[in-house]
C-alpha cells in the first residue's frame, strides 16, 4: 500500500500577479509546468503523453491553480510526481473516488487522472464502473501497456491470450477486457482510444476529452519497452503496422454502432467511438444543494443541523 502524496506548485515566473486578468497572464511552458525528471525507462511511451500533458496546459492556457492531476500506482501513475500544479498520488486503484471529490467539490477546476491498465481496470475496476455511470466531470487517460510494470511483468486485465508474464509462465488463458467497450457499458459519456506514438491525435483526443462536460476517457496505448515491448506495432506505421482512424461516417452518438466498433481485433480503431450528453453527476449535485439552500435561507448553520436533528426524532 502505498501512502498519499499531495503535491503543491511552487512559485514561479508565470504566476499571476493578484491584480492581472487571465486574458493578460502568459501561457504556462512546460518550464512552468514541469517537476522532477521522469523516472521511466528510456523509450517508454509515457513520456509522449506527459509531454503531451504539458503542450495541452500551455495550448489551453491552463493555470496552475486551476490543474488538478490525480494518478494511483504504477509506472505511470507517477503522473503528478512529473507536473508542477496540484494533484495527488493517491492508493492504488483510488485515483478516481479521490478525484470525484476534487471534482465535485471544485467545480472550477481541470481534474485529470492518470494510471495504467491495472490501475483502472484491475483494483480499481469498479471505481472506473461507479465514476463513468455517475458521469463525474473529469478526464481520464489510461495509459495501457498490457502489462503491470511497475511491478516487473505479472498479466494484467488487458494483456492479450497467451501472454507470458511472472503470474502466467505458460502464457495467460484469461480473455482480456476491452476498455472501450466497458467503458460504454459502464454509462462513460466520452468514450476514445489513441496512441502515445501519434502525438497530433493524442493532443486533439486530449483537448476533446476535456472539452467534454462529464466523464471522458482516453484508452492510450503506451508501450512498455521494458515488459512488453512490441505490443503495439501493429497500430504504428513506423514499425510496419498500420494507424486506423475511427471511419468518418461513424455515429459517435450511436451506443451500439460504437460497442460494435471497438469489437475490431488487434489495437482496433482510434478516435472518438462515442459522446454523448448527459447531466454530471456535479450538475446535480450544484441543484440539489442550491435548491436546500433556498428552503433553508436565513438560518444559521447550527439551525439547519438542529432541523435536521428534530426530522429523524
Ligand atoms: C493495494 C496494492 N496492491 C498492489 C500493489 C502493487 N502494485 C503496484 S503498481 C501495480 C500494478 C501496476 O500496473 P499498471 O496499473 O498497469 O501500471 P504500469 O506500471 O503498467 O504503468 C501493483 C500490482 C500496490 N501498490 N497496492
Ligand atoms: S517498466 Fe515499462 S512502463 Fe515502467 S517505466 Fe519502464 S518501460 Fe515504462
Ligand atoms: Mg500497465
């Protein structure tokens, strides 16, 4: 188990002086916006999607107080480690209860939580289920590399049939899960696979999960060179393989068109397979609570405690 870290930005150049306007504040670099050096194995795809991370806050014009980065355990759920803004590296398979409570209590801010394939879908397999049916306004980008890595290669969730690791010397007998179709499943409301080897789809991806008012996931495929290096050439031209957009004819808005879509063998298809709109879960939460305070207007907070006290006499 590991323990919570919370890490806050430090002071820098581009910090807002109180009386500047955002329209006037410089957009933060990845100067601005980068930490310790990543402590990844060369050539891992993670790198891609960090710098990624970097050019979105900058292209966006994300300010630090206004990131919040949130990530469990595993290679790449050191995430927040590598970015100067809030965020928290939290337990293992919690990032996402503990991001729906940054989200639902600071509707102001960017939440986005990063993790592995393990993280999401192995110990944290039901938080990804509860956090994309209650459609809590946050991105969430797994970087999957069909492996545990951190941990030096046991199967995981995504690993493909007969995949050698420490957890299956003879080669894994359990059929993987398809994170695009659990995630429809599941009530996801953005739902979209990339690859850390195509940065302009990766960014573009990105920047529409997090125009998106409710939960967004990003599948990216992430290579570990370490554990499981080659798992994805076939989805990279520059290794012989071959880069499928989602077919522009697709409806991302048709549930079924998009379970039937990322049914496709192989890494399958990239792009958005589905998005649609429905009330967050912050949304309802902001109405419920505003519609009390008006039937409580003018008590005290003592008050309100004390009526609720006398209703469960
Ligand atoms: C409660 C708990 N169980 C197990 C572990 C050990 N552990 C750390 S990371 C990890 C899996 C990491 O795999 P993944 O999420 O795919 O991330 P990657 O390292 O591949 O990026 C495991 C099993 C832990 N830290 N905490
Ligand atoms: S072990 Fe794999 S996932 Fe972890 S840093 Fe190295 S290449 Fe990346
Ligand atoms: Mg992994």
């Amino acid at each position: 188990m590991s323990t919570l870290t919370v890490s806050l930005p430090r002071t820098t150049t581009a910090g807002p002086a109180p009386d500047l306007l955002d329209a006037d504040r410089k957009a933060l670099t990845k100067k601005d916006t980068a930490a310790d050096h990543p402590t990844w194995c060369p050539g891992c795809g993670d790198f891609s999607v960090l710098a990624l991370y970097y050019k979105l806050i900058e292209k966006r014009k994300m300010w630090h107080e206004k990131i919040c980065t949130v990530a469990g355990i595993g290679c790449s759920s050191r995430f927040p480690y590598f970015v100067q803004a809030h965020g928290a590296h939290f337990i293992h398979g919690r990032a996402l209860p503990f991001a729906t409570g940054v989200s639902l209590s600071r509707p102001d801010l960017h939440v986005f939580v990063f993790g592995g394939d393990g993280d999401a879908f192995s110990i944290g397999g039901n938080h990804f289920t509860h956090t994309a049916r209650k459609n809590i306004k946050l991105t969430y980008v797994v970087m999957d590399n069909q492996v545990y890595g951190l941990t030096k290669k046991q199967t995981s969730p995504t690993s493909p049939l007969g995949f050698k690791s420490k957890t299956d010397v003879w080669g894994s007998t359990d059929r993987p899960i398809n994170p695009i179709k659990q995630a429809i499943a599941a009530g996801a409301t953005f739902v979209a696979r990339s690859t850390a080897t195509n940065i302009p789809h990766l960014l573009k991806t990105m920047e529409a999960a997090m125009d998106h008012d409710g939960f967004s996931f990003i599948q990216c495929l992430s290579e570990c060179i370490e554990f499981f290096p080659g798992a994805f050439d076939a989805a990279n031209p520059r290794k012989g393989g071959a880069f499928l957009e989602v077919p522009a004819d697709h409806d991302a808005t048709d549930e079924y068109a998009a379970y039937k879509l990322a049914d496709s063998p192989g890494s399958g298809a990239f792009g958005i397979f589905y998005q649609t709109q429905r009330a967050t879960k912050n949304a309802n939460e902001a109405k419920l609570i505003a519609d009390h305070r008006v039937k409580v207007e003018g008590l005290a907070d003592w008050q309100i405690l004390q009526k609720n006290f006398d209703r469960m006499k």
